[in-house]
C-alpha cells in the first residue's frame, strides 16, 4: 500500500457509530481505573500507529487538539493521516499539544 492511500484509508466505516463506542469504552474505563476495555471497530491506520491508538485519535481529536506524536510516529503516514481525518494538528512542541502517541 503506497504512503498516500495509507492517508487516505482506515478510518471508520461508520464514523457517527463507530466513534460513539469507542468514546462509551473509553468513558467506562476512566470511571473505572485499571478496566481493560476492549474496542471493537475497524481503524486501520498506518504503522506503527496502533490500531486502538488510530481508535482514539479519531474518536478524541479534531481541529481543536494539538496531537505531539512520537520521533517514531512523526517520521511514518501517521501525522498526514490523523490530520485528514481529524483535522488536528501535528505540534513538535509537548507543551502545546492535547493528547500524545508514542
């Protein structure tokens, strides 16, 4: 798969109902400290991105969240693709940013 199309691809099929269960998972295991929760949607987004973590990005990220992301992260299709599909920037700055993926 070439870095463009890995862009363009993996997010949700269903984005409205996809993104409303990973954000009720994510709510119980807040509440409840130390609960694994298991997610159960289809983000594919490119390596070395996790699918759970692409999960949350596109679940908790949107234009109003800077995103800082790893030296290993920053350097693949991961920024380009949280970008398209959430619309968050990419800060290089840790103290600007709203949410880290390593």
């Amino acid at each position: 798969m070439s870095t463009q199309s890995q862009i363009y691809g993996g997010a949700f099929a269903e984005p409205v109902f996809e993104a409303q269960a990973v954000f009720r998972t994510l709510m119980d295991c807040f509440a409840r400290p130390g609960t694994i929760g298991r997610l159960s949607t289809a983000a594919s987004p490119p390596p070395p991105l996790g699918e759970a973590s692409g999960a949350v990005a596109l679940t908790l990220c949107d234009h109003d969240t800077p995103v800082w992301l790893s030296p290993a992260l920053s350097k693949s299709a991961a920024p380009k693709w949280i970008a398209f599909h959430t619309g968050a920037a990419v800060t290089d700055t840790k103290n600007e940013a709203r949410f880290a993926f390593f």
